[in-house]
C-alpha cells in the first residue's frame, strides 16, 4: 500500500497551534490548492486541503509560516468519519504533513526555517 501526497498552494489563514490530551503539539491550517485547469468561467478551481502537522515540527513550522505563503505540502492522506444524529455519515479528509518547503521568501526578509523532515 502506498498513500503519499505532496499539494502546492498557500494557507488561506495563520497556523493554529494546539496540544493533545497527552501534550502533544498539533499545527493545523488550511491550503488553497489550485488545479491545473481552466473552469468554463476562465478561472482554475481551487481546492482546501485541511493539513495538520504533529510534534515540534509543527511548532516551529507554525513560527515561520503565514497566511499567503507559497509551500509545497507533503504528507499523507487520511479520512476521519462521523455521524450525525440523523444517522448520516460524513466524512472528512485532510493531510498529515510529513514536511514543509517553503517555495517563496517571507515579506521583509530571509526565512530561517529549516525544510526538514518532522519527527
């Protein structure tokens, strides 16, 4: 089996920094990714991917990355599900980042963050 995927896009918001249960920091933000096609009204459809990222990785990620940035995504792909009081199943997908890349500079100056794999 084999579930990998690497998206290109921008946060459409800042990160959300967050902590399980068991003190674990969770990074969480939304990525705008645009297809490769045109739509019938001119415009290429974009897609949001919720991407949350575990541990210090995450943390250090959230520091350096803002609303805007242009980054290359990659993680894996995963479906939570629920169901609603009616009985209804819905389902939810959203990527577990394995690493950032930052493809841009940030406004006003070098970027230190480091383009490592999470731990």
């Amino acid at each position: 089996m084999f579930n990998t995927v690497t998206l290109v896009g921008r946060p459409t918001r800042e990160p959300q920094v967050s902590t399980t249960p068991k003190g674990t920091p969770v990074c969480r933000f939304t990525l705008a990714v645009d297809r490769d096609y045109q739509g019938a009204d001119g415009k290429r459809p974009t897609d949001f991917w919720p991407v949350t990222i575990f541990g210090p990785y995450g943390e250090k990620i959230a520091t350096h990355l803002t609303k805007g940035r242009l980054v290359l995504v990659h993680g894996s792909v995963h479906i939570d599900q629920s169901k609603d009081e009616d009985g209804t199943y819905h389902t939810f997908p959203f990527v577990t980042c394995s690493r950032v890349q930052f493809l841009d500079r940030p406004v006003g100056g070098a970027d230190d963050a480091q383009d490592a794999p999470a731990e």
